[in-house]
C-alpha cells in the first residue's frame, strides 16, 4: 500500500522516529491508527451505560429534579463574595 503524508505529518513522523519513540514509520503509523480506533471504537457495554444514564436523566427531567444552570453559579458566584 502507499501513501502520501502532508509535509507536516511526515515531519512529524519522523521527529517521533528521531527520537526514539517508534522504530521505523511503519510502527509509527501502525501505532497511531491504533490510537484513532481506540477513539472512536465504542462497546456495547459503554452504549448501555450511556443509555442508562440519559434514561436517568430523562426521568429527572419529568420529575422536576432539575436545577438552572446559571442561577447555580450566580449562587456559588454569590457564596464566594
């Protein structure tokens, strides 16, 4: 497969190889796709706990457990004065 980097990426690069953070830019590369799926992988288990969490807050919401954001800083703001 080839590629083409950006100056800037390729520098880059090549900076992080120069100074002993990667091998070669083959790992440097490989390395850093691993890093961008990490990011944007998302389990089954994170979604649920997610889901969860909104639901909760959905019910807070219904049950008038809900406080206005700006009216609590001017409080802590006022606290503190």
């Amino acid at each position: 497969m080839d590629i083409s980097l950006s100056p800037g990426n390729e520098k880059f690069i090549k900076d992080q190889i120069a100074a002993g953070i990667y091998n070669s830019i083959n790992e440097a590369i490989n390395e850093t796709i691993k890093i961008a799926i990490s990011h944007v992988s998302v389990s089954s288990d994170d979604i649920m706990s997610l889901r969860k969490d909104i639901a909760e807050g959905m019910e807070d919401i219904r049950a008038g457990r809900v406080h206005d954001g700006l009216n609590f800083m001017d409080e802590l703001i006022a606290e503190d004065e």
